[in-house]
C-alpha cells in the first residue's frame, strides 16, 4: 500500500521561500507511470493544483503559480519536494502531496496534509 | 477561478439520490474523477475514469458523463456520505489539472 508523508515548516516568513518534502512508501518515485503532485487547500476553500512531476523528472506547474514553484525529485530518498518562492499570507493553506496515475489527474494516494501559515 | 463548475451546496434526504454534478469545455474531451472530503481529512477518490470505483467505495457511487458534464451519483444516501465533493479533470489545454470548486452535500 503506498503511502505518502508531508513534512516541513508550519510557519514561514512573507517574502521567503516555503519548503515541504513527501516521503513515498510502499513503493518506489521511480516506478514508470506516475506523477507525484501538490495540491493545496487554502483555510475553508477548495482544492488547488499546484503542479507535479513525472518519474522522468518533467515538471507541469498551475500557470497560476508557474513563477514560483519548483517541484523536484530525491530517487536516493525516495521524495518529491515542493519550493514556493516569495510567499505571502494568500499562500497559508493545507499543502497535500498525492500520487496520479497516467492520465495525470487521478489522484488515489494522497497524504494527509500539512498545514503551513505565511506570518512574519 | 476554476475551469469546473460546481454547484456549491446540494442537500438530499437520507436513503434518497442525489446528483451532483460538474461542469467544463474540457470534460468534451477528458474524464472526471471525483473526491469526498470530510472535514480534516483528505480527500478520497470514489469515481476515476467516468464510472470506476477504487477498492472500498461502495457501489452507491457511480458516475457519468454527457457532452460537457460528468455527473456523480449517490444511490441510497447515507448519513456519513455528508461531505464536500469535487470533482477534476485535465484543462482545456490538456497540459495542467483543474478541480471544481466543491460541492457541499448535506444528508438532511
């Protein structure tokens, strides 16, 4: 059964950069076929994509979002991670990492959630 | 603002149908899939592909689709199907993902 954890800061500072990583168990990111994905959800609103990357390492991003976000692969540790640059408080939201198949957008795994504020 | 469209609130009478439906230029050309979230969680999928259901959704579940809507139906609503629903798909340029803006669905 794979499972997916977020880990990272609760609290980050307006103007730097938010960091979270998703640790993947019960099976292996470099496993053909999938795209590992964040996706947020801003306090009592809905869900929001914010882009993924595919085992090959291509990267898609919300256009939204395009020019701060950084979505990467650690194949050594098993993890993707996520970089918003230049937060501000509109970023303060629950942050889920999750697993799509091939069609990119059937998300069966997801973890549970972190919760991360922008507040200096 | 989202490229599907929700209804916000859907309210149905227990052991009742109810449908909840979505919205998009792109469902003409790409399935949805639909979650249930209930509150601090995350979300679940219970319908990918039109009409499949992972392991463990129950049958009561199933979806549809017709031109530029799917539709998600819960046949003999239950109490703890009281949840928010979304629905997601691909965007009219197929490169990006989208969600519906959720529908709140009440069992009265």
């Amino acid at each position: 059964q794979v499972q997916l954890q977020e880990s990272g800061p609760g609290l980050v500072k307006p103007s730097q950069t938010l960091p979270l990583t998703c640790t993947v168990s019960g099976g292996s990111i470099s496993s053909g076929g999938y795209y590992w994905t964040w996706i947020r959800q801003h306090p009592g609103k809905g869900l929001e994509w914010i882009g993924n990357i595919y085992y090959s390492g291509s990267t898609y991003y919300n256009p939204s979002l395009k020019s701060r976000v950084t979505i990467s692969l650690d194949m050594s540790k098993n993890q993707f991670s996520l970089k918003l640059g230049s937060v501000t408080a509109a970023d303060t939201a629950v942050y889920f990492c999750a697993r799509a198949g091939t069609d990119g957008y059937n998300f069966a795994y997801w973890g549970q959630g972190t919760l991360v504020a922008v507040s200096s | 603002s989202s490229e599907l469209t929700q209804d916000p609130a859907v309210s149905v009478a227990l052991g009742q149908t109810v449908r909840i439906t979505c919205q998009g230029d792109s469902l003409r050309s790409y399935y949805a899939s639909w979650y249930q979230q209930k509150p601090g969680q995350a979300p679940v999928l219970v319908i990918y592909a039109k009409n499949n259901r992972p392991s463990g959704i129950p049958d009561r579940f199933s979806g549809s689709s017709s031109g530029n809507t799917a539709s998600l139906t819960i046949t003999g609503t239950q109490a703890e199907d009281e949840a928010d629903y979304y629905c997601n798909s691909r965007d009219s340029s197929g490169n990006h993902v989208v969600f519906g803006g959720g529908t709140k669905l009440t069992v009265l």
